[in-house]
C-alpha cells in the first residue's frame, strides 16, 4: 500500500445515518497504519444487519484465507440471530462460504445451550418456509 498498490474498494452500506464496514476491516487499518485516511469505498443502501450479512461471506474467494475459527465465527453469529437461525444449514451455508454439514453439526452443538432453535421451520435458499418438525423422527410402519 505504501508503495501504491491498487487494492479493491472496500464494502460500505449506508443507512441514511450511518456507514457501516462489511468488507475491507484489513485495508482500511493498513491505511490508517500508514496515516492515508481516505480509501475507495463501494457503497450500498442498507442497514447494519445488511452490512453484517454481506460480511459473512466476505473473504471467502479473495483477501485474507479464513482460518476455521473465523468460518466458525461468522456462522455462530447467523445461528445466534433470532431471524436467521430460521435459515436452513444450506441457506446459511452458502451465504457463509462453508458446506451445510459445517452448520448443522454446530447448530447441533450449540442448541443445548441456546434456546432460539425451538422453532418448527426454516427458510430455504429459495425462500421458502420450510416443514422440518418430523424431520429425523421415525415413520410409523401402519402408514406404510
């Protein structure tokens, strides 16, 4: 950076009020660090929960490799969410960057310590809401 080298713009989203940072965290204290206070910025229309889930998928195919705590991190915070635990594992697992047993098996984890999973149904990649109380339950055999 120093010595000029272009760097992508950073992801903005604009509220009216606020901006709020959703990609870029890295160049923009690499610039700070160097005393250059400004930086190129794409902005978006949005709220901070929009700036929150562009960043989930940030870094997943440019910048800085996610090491397994991050993907963990950023998946926690979708599952800890009270709108976007109603996800299903594939709908949050595309948006994060990770593969749908990755979130299942951490949404197993996590749900005997937290009580936002009592929910019935879940919202596919496609939008729609989706059945899944029966899901895992064995079939009765007089139906058969």
């Amino acid at each position: 950076m120093k010595l000029g080298a272009k760097f992508p713009p950073v992801t903005v989203f604009y509220d009216g009020a606020e901006y709020w940072l959703a990609d870029g965290f890295h160049r923009v204290r690499a610039k700070e660090s160097i005393g250059q206070p400004i930086i190129c910025a794409e902005v978006w229309l949005g709220s901070r929960r929009d700036a929150i889930l562009f960043s989930a998928g940030a870094n997943t195919i440019h910048g800085f490799q996610r090491t397994n705590e991050d993907k963990r991190r950023v998946v926690e915070r979708l599952l800890k969410d009270s709108e976007w635990n109603q996800w299903s594992d594939n709908a949050i697992a595309k948006k994060c960057g990770v593969s749908n047993t990755f979130v299942g098996k951490l949404r197993h984890q996590l749900s005997p310590t937290f009580n936002g999973w009592k929910s019935k149904t879940r919202r596919g990649i496609d939008g729609r809401v989706i059945n899944t109380h029966k899901i895992g339950q064995k079939r009765n055999s007089s139906r058969m």
